[in-house]
C-alpha cells in the first residue's frame, strides 16, 4: 500500500516495503509502498504519520533497501518462512551498510546505542554489521 510516511520521532526508524527496509530520518518524510503485511504496524506506531495514496510513489535515492537481489533461497525443511527470510536479508544488509555514508553509517549505530569517534569506515561498517 502506498503512502507518504512521516517519521516523528526523535531517532532512524525503519518501515519495511515491498522493496525491503527502507529508513526514515528522523523529523522526515518519504514516500513508501508498504509491504502489505506490515501496513497495520505502520497505523499502530505513534511515530508514524501515513498519509495513504493510491498512486505510485517514487523511490527516493537516498532510500536504504535490504531486499536481496535475485531469486530467494529455498526454504529448509522444518523452518519456518519467517526465519526463511532472516538469512538473505541480514547477507543484504552487509551490501547495504557498504552503500552508506559514513553519515549515515553512524546515525544507523547511534540508533543501536552504539558510541563512534574516530573509527575508519571500514571500523563503522563492521559495527554496523555486529549490531
């Protein structure tokens, strides 16, 4: 479902759509097409603010994604598809963590309760990784 989605709180927050998660800045908007099992979430969080469309919206190029790419695996007997999920995303975010700023890299660990200084970025993106 899609919508302009507004983050009122004081922190990143992360709405999942149909494209993976994408994080919101705080204080900010961006237009979203919210995967249809998490539009209720999205109405219950009071730090949302949805406005719904029936229009496409635009991906904004600042959007962070942690859908994997290409054909998800197969599901191993006795998991659940929840849990069969877990595993790409969390390879994906590796990817994604590389595709951030440092600036973002440390408002992602910021909102995580993790401290950074003067670390390298390759030190940022490792802690990002472990969080």
């Amino acid at each position: 479902m899609k919508a302009t989605i507004t983050n009122t709180s004081r922190a990143l927050q992360g709405v999942h759509s149909v494209d993976g998660l994408v994080f919101i800045d705080a204080g900010k908007s961006m237009p979203i097409d919210v995967a249809d099992d998490y539009v209720e979430r999205v109405k219950a969080l009071p730090f949302f603010i949805a406005e719904w469309h029936d229009a496409a919206p635009e991906k904004p190029a600042d959007a962070v994604s942690t859908k994997p790419k290409g054909k998800a695996p197969a599901k191993p007997k006795g998991q659940s598809a929840r849990n069969a999920r877990k595993a790409p995303a969390k390879a994906a975010s590796s990817k994604a963590f590389d595709d951030m700023s440092d600036a973002e890299l440390k408002t992602f660990l910021g909102t995580k309760g993790v401290t950074v200084t003067d670390e390298s970025r390759e030190q940022l993106i490792e802690l990002a990784k472990a969080a």
